[in-house]
C-alpha cells in the first residue's frame, strides 16, 4: 500500500545501498531520482541496478515485462533541483561526515518540499549529522538498514535530539509500505540494535576460538543448525518466555560469569591481519577461500531472503 503523501523519493548516491533502495522504491512504484557525481557513477549504478532487476527475474519473482515497468520510474540526476520536489531522501553517500554535511546543504538549498532527510549511516547518530545542518535540523533521522536493503527488509530508525515529531512516524510508514521492517529506538545506541546483537555474538564465537574450545567451521555449524533458523520465525523474547523464565535465570546464572566480556579486539583478528590475511579478499581469513565458487557462494548469502519478496509491483 502506498503511502499517498509521497510522490516522489530521492536518493543520495549511486553506491550499493543507493542502487539497492532505488530497486527498493521504483519496484513499488515511486517515482525515484538518484542523485550522481558523475555520467560514469551514473552508468555503473543503472548496470547494478538493471543486474539486481535481472535477479529478480531469474528468480521468476517478477516477469520481465514487470521489470521494465519499474525501471521506468527511476531518473538521475547532477543537479539537486532534480529532487525539488522530493518527500522523503534517502542519503546513502560514503561514511563521511564532512561529505553528508555538505550534501545536507545541497538538500537545504534546492528541496524545500522534504519531509523526512533519512541517513543509512551505519554508525553515524542523527545528533551528530544535524550538527552541519541549517534549517531542516528537525527532518533529519538515521534510517540504518543491512545491505542490501531490498533484499533485506530490516530496518533500525533512529531520532536525534531536535528532530520534530513524526518525522520518523513518517519515515517509518513509508519503509512499511515499501515492505521494510522498520524499527524505531527509543535513543540512539552506537550499532543500533542490529549490529550490537551480532558483535555480541562475533565477541563470543572469537572468544571460543581463542581459548581452543571449538574451530570457526563447528561454530558456524552450530549457528547453521542450532538457533539461527529459529530466528527466522520468532524472537529471542518469545523462545525465552516459552521456555520459562525460571528456567532460564539458572542457564544465564552459571553462562554470564564464562562469557566474554573482552573490551579489546581480539587476537584472533589483529594476528590475522598483522600476518595480511583480511578474508576473501586476500584468500585466507579465517578459512581458505582459494577455490571457493563466489558465485555459488552469493547465491547461498541471497537464498533465505527471497522468501521476503511480497512485493506490489506496479502495472503502468
Ligand atoms: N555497504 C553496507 O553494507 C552498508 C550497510 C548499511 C549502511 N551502509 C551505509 O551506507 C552508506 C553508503 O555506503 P555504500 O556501501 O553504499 O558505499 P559506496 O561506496 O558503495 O557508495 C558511496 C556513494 O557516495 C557517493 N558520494 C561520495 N561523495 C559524494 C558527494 N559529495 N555527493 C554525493 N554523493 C557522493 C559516491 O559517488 C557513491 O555513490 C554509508 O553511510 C554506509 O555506512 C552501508
């Protein structure tokens, strides 16, 4: 369902999460304007983009007829009175704080119409990108999401101290109606939610590691094939509150003393990368990626995230 107020979305730069969240928006029908540095930062988000719709086509989620009608709402533009009359912006520029400030001026300058200025920052709070800000101090929030935001419908919102009331109420309904879902915090927190939950369990699996009690492929087998895929259906609170509480004062009781609580970056990484052994990216992380099949291997990274495509695609 479309939120009948916004007719128009900008977004901020042609990277990953820029091309994702146009994907994002045309596939729901928004008429969508990518901002662009350049012709050639143009062309190579229009490829990514065009690749992510052919995905979605080879997965049979649209047609290709469909697919076309959406690529048909999207535009770019070089010039910030492309998006004058933009509702929302999703400003997905490079984690520089110096680089959004002046990117909010632009916004100031030329979109007078927006309502919600909605950050990706990953670890950026509103506060602190308001401190570059003029005059639309009160419309901007962060809107954090995992990468890449159309495939994955999550989404943490964050406030600062003089955004105006309903902006995120805003912002919120428009995620939710481009399938997303948002989740407000009721304060900024470095990592938001998502990311603190997934550090706490990163610090522990290294821990184990690291004191010899298992090797990093049981861990992942453990994640693989223990609770994880829980996860996909209920929450951490609902499995706790069904299993009793009572029950479990006793497992966090003996389980909290023994577990990390390490406030250093462990050995496991710095010896890593001292020895230039960063992961994928140069062969051997962790595991040995020489003859690992990429492509196989995305396709295992995508697979549980189709089943979030319950798109309303756009006929005309
Ligand atoms: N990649 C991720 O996994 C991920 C996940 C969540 C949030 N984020 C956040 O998303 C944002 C973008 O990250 P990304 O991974 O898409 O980066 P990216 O490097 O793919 O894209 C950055 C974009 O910023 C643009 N840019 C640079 N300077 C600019 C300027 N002065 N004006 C306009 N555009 C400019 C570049 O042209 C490029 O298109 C960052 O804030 C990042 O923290 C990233």
């Amino acid at each position: 369902m479309k939120v009948n107020r916004v007719k128009h979305i900008g977004i901020i730069g042609t990277g990953m999460i820029a091309t994702s969240m146009a994907v994002l928006t045309t596939g729901h029908g928004y008429k969508t304007t990518m901002f662009a540095v350049n012709d050639d930062l143009a062309a190579a988000s229009k490829k990514t983009f065009e690749d992510f719709y052919a995905q979605l086509v080879e997965k049979k989620l649209m047609t290709a007829g469909q697919s076309e009608i959406c690529g048909k709402y999207l535009n770019y533009t070089q010039d910030y009175k492309g998006m004058a009359d933009a509702d929302i912006i999703f400003e997905c520029v490079v984690e520089v704080l110096d680089v959004k400030h002046a990117v909010y001026s632009e916004i100031e300058t030329n979109c007078p119409n927006v309502k919600a200025i909605c950050s990706v920052s990953s670890a950026l709070v509103a506060d602190k990108l308001a401190e570059g800000m003029g005059k639309y101090k009160d419309r901007i929030i962060v809107t954090h999401p995992f990468n890449p935001p159309h495939m994955v419908p999550y989404f943490e919102l964050a406030a600062g101290a003089e955004t105006a009331d309903g902006v995120v109420e805003f912002a919120k309904s428009v995620l939710e109606a481009l399938d997303r879902k948002p989740v407000v915090l009721k304060k900024s927190a470095p990592g938001f939610i998502g990311n603190r939950l997934q550090f706490a369990l990163w610090r522990e699996a290294l821990y184990i590691v690291e004191n010899g009690i298992a090797d990093p492929k049981d861990i992942d087998t453990c994640l693989m094939y223990s609770f994880c895929p829980r996860y996909t259906s209920i929450g951490m609170f609902d499995h706790f509150d069904n299993g009793g509480l009572d029950l479990n004062i006793n497992v966090c009781k003996t389980l909290f003393p023994d577990l990390s609580d390490t406030k250093e970056v462990p050995k496991a990484i710095t010896d890593r990368i001292s020895r230039g052994d960063l992961g994928q990216k140069t062969g051997v992380g962790f595991y040995d990626w020489r003859n690992v099949d990429m492509d196989a291997y995305r396709e295992k990274v995508s697979a549980p995230y189709w089943n979030f495509f319950n798109w309303e695609l756009p006929t005309e």
